[in-house]
C-alpha cells in the first residue's frame, strides 16, 4: 500500500467539469459525486481527468450507480489508456457518513483512493477545493473509524493550459462574463499594456522608497538590477542592421504571401474557362512560373 | 477561406457555455497528440434559437492497427448514453480537431463536416492549433461550410462545371464562425481561487522575439502546397491540350470523310459509312476540380496565418527597437 506525500497535483479541466456537473445536477440533489482519473507517481498524485456518476442520496442511504462508472471508466480508458481510477470527488463542505460508504466502495478500485471536496455551495466564503486520505482508527477489535487526512493540493499547468487560462480569465472583467478570441495584433497590444502595468507598479514602489515612505528592500533592489541589466547593451548601429535585416525579412514575407494569394484568386479567375472550345496556351500557367521561379 | 468583411456581422457567433471545452481539447491534445498526429473529438451541446452553444466534448480515441474491431459508433452511442444519465447534453452539434501548423483543409475533412452539417444546420468544426497556443495566443477557430458548398456536396458534383454552376470559389469554401466564451458565475467564482492559489506566473511567450523556426516551417509547408498546385495545374493543362487536339482530329477526320464521299459520289459509288465518331475519339478524362479548390484554399488558410504572424512580429520589433531607443 503506497502512500502518498502530502501533494496532490489538479489540472484545472478538473475542477472545471465538477464545477459544470454541479450545475446540472438534478432537482434535489445536494452535491454530485463522481470518479478522479490520472496518474500516480512515486511520491504525488496527479489529477488530470474526471467524470461524474449518478447516484441518490437521503438521509439514510446512498446509492451509487457503479455499473455506469465502470462503463465510463472503460470508455476513457479507449481513450487515454495511462489514467487509472485514483479516488472520487463530491461537491460541498462537509464530509458526511455517506462519503465513508463511498468512499470504502472506491478503494476497491483503487489503492489508497483520494477524496477531494468542491466547495460549489461557498460555505467558507470562496471556493476550497480540498483533499483527503482515509486512515483507519479507532481501537482494533472494537471501535474501528474512519478518518480522513487532509492533503495539500496544488495546481499544476501545461503549457498551453496556462495560456487558455489566461484567456479564460478575461472573462472575470467583462459585465457579461463573454470573451471573443481576439485578433493577433490585439492580443500583443494587450500583453503590452499588462507589461506596461507592472513597469508602472514597479516605478510606484521605486518612488515611494526614494522619498522614503517605505523602506528598502535589498532582494527586491537585486531583481531590479536584474531587471535593467537584461535589456542588452547593443551599439545602436549593431541594433540597427539586426532590426532592419528582422524588418526586410519580415516584408519579404509579406509580400510573397500576398503574392501567392493573388496568383491563385488569378488562378480561379482563368480556369473557368472550359476546354470545350480551344484556348490559347493557358496563361495563367505562364504567369504562375514566371513570378514562382523554383530552382 | 474567411468571409468577406461586410457579411462577417451576418455570421452569428457561437458560443463556448463553460471553460471545460477549451481546457479539455487543449488537454486531450497535450496527453495524447504528441508529434503531427491529429485527434479529433466530439463536441456536444444545444441549438438555442438559431444560435449554437457548445456546453461539453469528449474525445475519440486514436486509430491503431491493432484495434481494427473498434467500433467508433459504438463508442460514440455509449459515451452519449452515459453522458445523457448525469444531464450533459447529448445532442452532437459538430466536432473538434487538432492541426498541424494550419493544415486542415482535406476532401476527409470536408466530408466529416458536410455529414454534420446536414444533420443539425448550425454544426461548427473547431479547429485547434498547439502549435501557435503554445506561442502565446489561444488559437481556437470555427469553421462552417458555406451553403454554396453544402449545394454541391449534396449533389456529389465535383466536376469543373457544377464548381462554375455555383460559383464557390476557394475563398467561400468555408465561413469563420466567431467564437465567445461565456462563463457562469461559479466558474468565476473558480478562476478568482486559481488566480488567488496558483503559483505559475503567466508565461510571455506572447512578447518572445524568436519565432523564427514557426514561420520557416510555415513557409515550408506553403511551399509545399504551391508545388502541388503547380502540378494540378501542370495535369489541366496537359488535359486542355489533349482534348484541343483531340477535337481538330476529331475535324480532321469529318473532314476527309466528307471528301471522301464527295469523291466516292462523284465516282457513283456508294458513300463510307458514317462511323460513330465519339467511339473512335475517346475523350480524355477531365481531372477533379475539387482538389484544386481545396489546395488554394489550404494555401489561403497558410497565407492569412503567416500574414498575422508577421504583422505580429512587426509590432514586436518595433517595441524592442523602442526600449533600445530609451537606453541609448
């Protein structure tokens, strides 16, 4: 039986499709439970996969349809065929005696299997998304319990997560809560101003300590020199050939791309014409090879 | 490829309900496509009023020799099944697709998205590219047939004269469907507790200089696509050549046939038969279209991309040539 260093590592996909199952849930339902898919390392956990599994709760019983979580977890085995069952989730603040039931039937699946809680309903006043391990108590041979141990949980991102999150982001700040994908030259004007943002941030706290309203700090004044000395001292003409060579590159590529467009809407354009009637040598082929000479 | 400006406020936009769709296809893409293999998924939603909102997805698995019993609409009838037990929509309302530096315009996937858009109207195909997310900017586009295409798809004309008959050009092969991505209050609720949590400052990949090696492998695949558009040209023009040939044989032959019997009948005897001139002069087989209209419109799709890329690396360069200025 492994057991686990306190961290387990979330993907926020995660914890966003339990949030989305938790506002489907059907009329009367509490909280939804549902399996955690992802990958078990030798010393952490890493979550990166869910689906939600349909049961009823009262107050004195559970039921937890375990033929549908062993058919999804099949089908997404089809799929990405590393993830293995390493716990279950429930959405709400509490741990309630039904989560022990559930629980035990889910370290059948699994060894050791982690239970994470939702915060959707904001009990604590945000959103605490926490985990747990279950340790037996108690004194053998009589009173045995269960309890649960918390873990510490950690948000981990690729690459590419991170960028879509920062996407997502934007949509905190609009009234509507929508976001378009924006154009290319927006999004660079946007990063930016973020840049620009922090500068300003920076410039505010510089000035602040010379004129002596906060105290200096020596780590912070190295990350600043660190700061400044990163822009390169190049000799001004040095930068000049490298941005012009950059710029020429940059307009050649430019123009051969329109170039290409326009040869083939030319292309379109000439074509129509059917061979059912004799046609001069096409001359959309004439041009084509005079403006794309290959080697 | 794009529509033109002035229809683009006609073109209704979809809507992404939820960040899970995104963060989903972007990790189905980072676990299981490693390299230049596609993967591809469904998306699942609702069509609200003539208005389409994606709420969920799931993937395909990849083919594999080995499982060549895998019986993808099995998959697909119990994934939905299951997903209909926990309230997901289960309606399919298009599909999703990872691309390899911008190339996805092929006769598969024009036949994929005619079979969707025929059954639901509003269906979109979703196309993800890593390679440019990964540069700094979500690169996630919808695509829809355009109605003049869907014509000719239903009529299985790919010939030069139905493509003349409805005017699709390469450029109104497709229609861009904007895409905004709205978000419930829990989920913000949800993006406030990671922006508070988490520890990974966001990456500038965004402001990078050295995004070179992208636009070389554009540019080779650009080229690429302009020496198969070369040949395709190269076969019509050998087939127009060949067919003016063959008609003055074709007049040729009437012609001495002709003489011959005006000759012959001078002669008093009886005129040659007149033989079926089709059969002895087949024609030639004149070359699909289709191909040329998807190769111009792959190298269309290559040319936008490159084109925003530079303009995008213009800007750069001119900010980075304005903090040289200030230190200088």
């Amino acid at each position: 039986m492994s057991v686990y260093g306190p961290v387990v590592k979330i993907h926020p996909v995660v914890v966003a499709s339990i949030v989305d199952s938790y506002e489907r849930r059907n009329e009367g339902a509490s909280r939804v439970i549902g399996t955690l898919l992802g990958t078990i390392d030798k010393h952490s956990v890493e979550v990166t996969n869910c689906f939600s599994v349909p049961h009823n709760e009262s107050e004195d019983e559970v039921a937890v349809d375990m033929e549908f979580a062993k058919n999804m977890y099949e089908l997404h085995r089809k799929v990405s065929p590393s993830e293995v069952i390493i716990g279950w989730y429930a959405t709400g603040y509490d741990i309630t005696e039904h989560s022990v039931l559930i629980h035990e039937y889910y370290s059948r699946e699994a060894q050791n299997p982690i239970h994470l809680t939702v915060d959707t309903a904001l009990q604590s006043g945000k959103m605490s998304v926490r985990a747990y391990l279950s340790a037996p108590m108690g004194v053998p041979g009589k009173t045995v319990g269960v309890m649960f141990t918390p873990l510490s949980v950690k948000y981990v991102y690729y690459d590419t997560e991170c960028i879509g999150i920062e996407l997502l982001q934007k949509t905190r700040t609009s009234p509507s809560r929508t976001n378009g994908l924006t154009s290319d030259l927006t999004q660079v004007a946007g990063s930016a101003a973020q840049t620009q943002e922090m500068l300003s941030t920076v410039l505010a706290y510089i000035e602040d300590v010379l004129a002596g309203k906060v105290t200096a700090d020596n780590s912070v004044g190295r990350y600043l020199m660190d700061l400044v000395d990163k822009v390169p001292m190049i000799p001004a003409e040095d930068f000049e050939t490298m941005l012009n060579s950059n710029i020429n590159d940059l307009l050649m590529v430019t123009y051969l791309t329109n170039l290409t467009q326009t040869q083939i809407a030319l292309n379109e354009k000439l074509s129509p014409f059917l061979p059912t009637r004799p046609s001069p040598y096409p001359s959309s082929f004439i041009l084509f090879k005079l403006l794309m000479p290959k080697a | 490829m794009l529509a033109q400006h002035s229809t683009v406020s006609l073109v209704r936009p979809c809507f992404l309900s939820g960040s899970q769709v995104v963060l989903k296809i972007i990790k189905h893409y980072q676990e299981e496509g490693q390299g230049s293999e596609v993967v591809q998924g469904v998306l699942l939603g609702l069509v609200v009023e003539d208005r389409l909102e994606i709420t969920n997805c799931f993937p395909f698995p990849q083919h594999t020799e080995e499982d060549a019993d895998f019986d993808e609409v099995q998959y697909q009838m119990e994934m939905m099944r299951s997903l209909r037990h926990v309230n997901i929509d289960h309606l399919h309302v298009g599909w999703y697709q990872s691309t390899f530096y911008g190339s996805f315009v092929s006769r598969a996937l024009l036949d994929s998205q005619f079979s969707y858009q025929h059954a639901i109207e509003e269906s979109v195909v979703l196309i993800y590219d890593p390679i440019k997310t990964a540069q700094g900017s979500l690169s996630l586009k919808a695509y829809r047939l355009t109605p003049k295409l869907m014509e000719i798809c239903k009529e299985k004309d790919f010939s030069a004269e139905g493509l003349k008959k409805a005017a699709v050009g390469y450029e109104n092969m497709f229609e861009e469907v904007p895409i905004v991505i709205k978000n419930s209050h829990l989920i913000s609720v949800l993006l406030w507790e990671l922006e508070e949590k988490s520890t990974v400052p966001s990456k500038h990949e965004l402001l990078s200089l050295s995004s070179s090696s992208h636009l070389e492998k554009s540019l080779q695949m650009l080229m690429d696509r302009v020496d198969d558009m070369s040949q395709d040209i190269v076969k019509f023009n050998t087939f127009s050549r060949n067919t003016s040939k063959q008609q003055q044989q074709k007049h040729q032959y009437i012609q001495r046939r002709q003489q011959e019997n005006t000759q012959r009948q001078s002669r008093g005897e009886p005129p040659l038969p007149e033989e079926d001139i089709s059969k002895m002069f087949k024609p030639p087989q004149p070359p699909p279209r289709m191909d040329t209209l998807l190769i111009a419109g792959q190298i269309n799709t290559y040319c936008q991309t490159v084109k925003e890329f530079t303009s995008q690396n213009l800007g750069k360069l001119f900010m980075a040539e304005a903090l040289q200025g200030h230190n200088s």
